[in-house]
C-alpha cells in the first residue's frame, strides 16, 4: 500500500487514472535501466520514487 504521496492527490496530476499508471511505469522503467547510482542513492523502490519525482513536479504528464 502507497502512503506517501496520498494516491487522491497523485490522480490529480493527471488526466485520468490510465495516464498516470503508463506514466509511473514509464517511468520506473527508466529509473531501472538508468547506468549509475541515481536508483541506488535512494531508499525507494522505482515505481516508489517515480510516483514521488510525479507528485512533487519534478515530471510532467503530458499526453502526445
């Protein structure tokens, strides 16, 4: 179970609940295959830090 950030304010990011779960596993996918220690240095798991990098704007959703 995610606590932090609050799942009812991580969907406001996005357009709809589908946007943002492509969005977070796009996401995650870079961070795994990411040469170096960005993931390493951190305590979170991938799809934790990414949900993390989309509440506090760090990324923005954007639809093509």
């Amino acid at each position: 179970m995610m606590i932090d950030p609050p799942i009812d304010k991580l969907i406001t990011k996005a357009e709809c609940r589908y946007a943002l779960t492509c969005a977070v596993a796009k996401r995650a996918r870079q961070l795994i295959a990411q040469e170096g220690d960005y993931l390493s240095g951190q305590e979170l798991k991938p799809i934790s830090l990414a949900c993390k990098e989309i509440y506090e704007g760090k990324l923005k959703i954007i639809r093509d």
